[in-house]
C-alpha cells in the first residue's frame, strides 16, 4: 500500500532524514521560518532591549542642565526660556540623541532656518543622512537622502548637528559597534524564543510532529487527511469528529512544546547578556531588587557609572560644535538631580548612623564611599586621642558671655553642614539668576537660632563673598567695626611713639 508522510515542523529543515522514495509532494510545511529580523525588530519585539535603550534615553534627558555664559546662567531646565532660540523642546532632543547613540553610535540634528536666522535644531534619523568624506580633508559635508529627493549640507554651513562615538576601529566615523550590537545576539534568542511560543499556541498548542497514514486508497482520501490534519495542527477545530479511510494512522513527536522554555536558564542568561551590554544592573531591567534601599543603590550605581560618562560625552560635543562658537557652554547637573541630592542626603544619614553606633569616622566615610578633598586623608576625619585627665584648677570667677555669643552653635553634624551647603548652593543660584535672596527656608536639622541669624543676613548680600559670610557660624555684624576701630589704635599708638623715639635719636646724635 502507497503510504504518505507529513512532515510537521517549526521551520528548521532536518537534512539528517532521507526517504527518497517519497516525493516531494509528501512533504507539508505548516510553518515557515520567522521574517529576517531587523534591528527595529529587536528593538520593538524584545522587551528587555525596548527597556534598556528607553531607560537610559529617559534618563538622560531627564538630568538637571544650564546654559552658561562665563559664570552667568542664561537659563536652566528648572525654567526653561529658550532664550537661545532654537532648542524649544530641548529634553525630547536629548532623549532621541541618547536613543539614536545607544542604536547607532550616531546622533544627528538639523538646524532649520529662517532668511538669516535660526530658528529651531530638529533631530533627524541617522539613516537619512551620509557623512561626505574626502580621503584627504576628511569630512566636508553631509548628504540626506527622503525617498528621491537628496539635499546637501555643506560643513562650513553650520546646517547639521552630528555626534559620532568612535572606538578602536575608527578614526573620523561612528563606530558600528555600538551598544545595540553587543546585545543583538542575545536579543535574538529572545525573539526566536517568544516567536516559537507564538506558534506553538498558533497550531493549537501542538508539538511537531511526524503523522504517518498508511492504505489510503485514493487521492481524494489522502487530500481529505491532509485538509483534516491542517486544521487541527492550525488550531481551527476545538471539537473534531471526523472519519477517514485509511489503514492505520500514526502520530510521531519530533520536536518539545514549551514546557522545557518554562523557567529556562537559557532565557535568563541572554537577559543578563544584555543588562551587561547596556551596562545596567539586571535587577533595573526585572524591577525585582530584594528591597527599596538595593534597588537605590543599584540605580545610583548605574547612574554614576553608565549615564554620567555619557552626559559628560553628549556635553562635549554639543559645546564644541554648538555652543562654544556662540560665547556660551552647556552644562549638565547631576548632582542636581532627585537622585542626586537624594543619594546624598541618604550617604550623609548613613555616616551619621555608623558613627554614633561607634563606627570610626574614616571606617565609615569609606564604607560608603564619601570622596575627600586633595591632601585630606581619611585618618584625619578620626578625633585626636583625648589627654590623660590633668590635677584640677583651682576655680575661677565665670565671665559672662552674651546670650547672641553663647546661642551660635560652634560645632555642627554632618546633616546639618549637609543642609547648610544645600542652603547656601540655592542662594548662589537664585544671586546668579538675579533673584531675591529673601526666600523661606525651613529648618530640617539646623539649629533655629542659626537660621534666624541667616535670614537676617541674606536680603543684604549682594556677592558670593557676602552670602558666604552670611553662612558662616558665629559671624557678627560688628566684627569689622571692631577690627577697624583695634587698626586705628593701634596706629595712633605708633604715631605718639614715634616723635619721641626721633627726638632721643638727635640728643644721642
């Protein structure tokens, strides 16, 4: 009896199998290979990759900046004014800047102009546009090409807005190895993974599989089996009763279902490859750190070691091809960020804790990572070892001291200094801007007697000098008056002297 086989697979050709006596049209593919994945592919279709590349955009764009000129803000993200005129929406810029570097190692932006004047950066897709080399002057221009249409961009028009990463195997273009190219091969396990799964529940749930029928008398019958067979492997019948001629009818496995994808540690590998291509702990992309403090610190962690280094890139390049030739600098603040200030506000509480549960000072400042100035060493935070305890002195008379005098506290912790430093960085800034340095500030962990001693002092300040002096402990108003008032004495004191000092001189002459 003739005898046909159906070959049931997900796409992968099995080459090992030879039945030569059966034609080709025995065979029936249910399901093809997936499409050729694309770089936007991976990117849309790999959740972990869609989260890593948006994470770290978001991220960026989000860091505090201002526009400088010299030591004067011409404006800030905190109160954006665009007063330079042609950045209306500068943090979705960056945004896509970072997204397009993550990509591609490139990132472009199109100055549109008006008859004369610019009038707004618009950032435009790296594949539309081609740098124009020559093998002598290096890059002279761009070309960008929008379907038929291609437009030039001449360097020394100033027209086009580029940032390139280079590595080792470049010297003038972006590099193609770029963040995404050291994740792609893990995203692409993922994505066979998932589009596996897809059609797995697609055929109704049906492992491949190998059905053999044998005494099918006719091509009707055999056509019938097939037909029958299709649906069921489609998913199309969810109650099947069906009757067909043949023989014997007889259903070989030849593949696993999903089971074994469940929990795999193939999966959770590849998520680790791409956490460490993107330079991101795997906690940030799963959102499963064991508690709020971990998941801080991680994200810190990341912060300071991936999204800093690029501001500081992304910095650089837009100073020197934009800023700097217009008299100004753009400058990032992350230390300005929420997380910023909430990392060291919490470093500060930290070193507070450990030392008053005994914890040396310089133990505790490395602990956690506390940088100190030049030529400071951590052994210097430590107190000096207290004397051996001296005869006491007979007593004496107590002075009085003025009850201003005795209020000013001449020691202060580290939250207090930490919030004195926060309070005087907001009066710089708000002195830089040109606004009034008589705002309200409530007391967190500073003494109310210094406070109220600031406040007094602030609305008169007019330099960075004065504000300084405003913060310092125990300042007071007369100090200078008595110092000057001290200078004069003494001088008229020197002046008296001296005559009778030249007249002795004659007489001994």
């Amino acid at each position: 009896m003739p005898k046909t086989l159906h070959y049931f697979t997900d796409g992968a050709t099995v080459k090992n199998i030879d039945l030569p006596q059966y034609p080709d049209s025995a065979w029936n593919w249910i399901t093809g290979n997936p499409d050729d994945t694309s770089d936007e592919q991976l990117y849309s279709r790999v959740s972990a990759v869609y989260r890593v590349a948006n994470m770290t955009a978001d991220a960026c764009a989000n860091v505090p900046f201002a526009i400088m000129r010299g030591d004067k803000e011409v404006d800030n993200s905190e109160s954006w004014q665009n007063t330079i005129g042609f950045m209306e929406n500068p943090r979705e810029l960056l945004r896509l800047w970072r997204l397009s570097l993550f990509m591609t190692n490139s990132a472009y932006g199109l100055l549109e102009d008006g008859a004369r004047t610019r009038s707004r950066l618009r950032y435009i897709v790296p594949t539309s546009i081609t740098p124009v080399v020559d093998k002598w002057n290096g890059l002279t221009g761009f070309t960008r090409q929008l379907g038929s249409e291609k437009r030039d961009y001449s360097l020394k028009d100033g027209r086009v807005f580029w940032m390139w990463r280079l590595d080792h195997t470049t010297e003038l273009l972006p590099s193609d190895n770029s963040e995404f190219k050291a994740l792609m091969a893990a995203a692409g396990v993922l994505y066979y993974a998932d589009y596996y799964v897809q059609n797995f529940f697609q055929r109704g749930g049906i492992k491949p599989a190998l059905l053999q029928v044998s005494g099918v008398q006719t091509r009707e019958e055999r056509e019938k089996i097939e037909s029958v067979w299709d649906k069921i492997v489609h998913g199309w019948y969810k109650y099947l009763g069906k009757v067909i001629s043949a023989d014997t009818m007889a259903v070989t496995t030849i593949g696993d279902g999903i089971d074994n994808l469940t929990g795999s540690q193939l999966h959770d590998e590849k998520l680790a490859d791409i956490a460490m291509a993107a330079g991101m702990p795997l906690s940030l992309i799963l959102a499963n750190s064991a508690n709020y403090a971990t998941a801080q610190t991680e994200y810190a962690v990341w912060f300071r070691d991936t999204v800093t280094p690029w501001l500081r890139f992304i910095e650089g390049e837009l100073n020197s091809k934009l800023f700097r030739p217009m008299g100004l600098r753009w400058e990032f603040r992350p230390e300005a960020s929420d997380r910023g200030q909430e990392e060291e506000v919490q470093r500060a509480s930290a070193y507070a804790s450990y030392i008053s549960a005994g914890m040396k000072p310089s133990i505790a400042a490395q602990v956690l990572g506390i940088e100190l100035p030049e030529g400071v060493e951590y052994e210097q935070l430590d107190p000096e070892p207290e004397p051996e305890p001296e005869p006491a002195p007979e007593p004496v008379q107590a002075v009085e001291v003025e009850d201003e005098e005795k209020s000013l506290p001449t020691v202060l912790t580290i939250e207090q200094l930490r919030e004195l430093e926060h309070w005087q960085d907001i009066a710089f800034r708000k002195l830089k801007q040109g606004k009034s340095l008589d705002f309200p500030w409530v007391c967190k962990t500073l003494p109310e007697e210094l406070a109220i001693s600031i406040r007094e002092r602030l609305p008169d300040c007019r330099t960075e000098k004065d504000i300084e002096r405003a913060f310092e402990m125990n300042a007071r108003d007369d100090d200078d008056d008595a110092l000057k008032a001290l200078a004069d004495a003494l001088n008229r004191a020197v002046e008296a002297v001296a005559p009778v000092a030249e007249t002795s001189e004659a007489i001994s002459a």
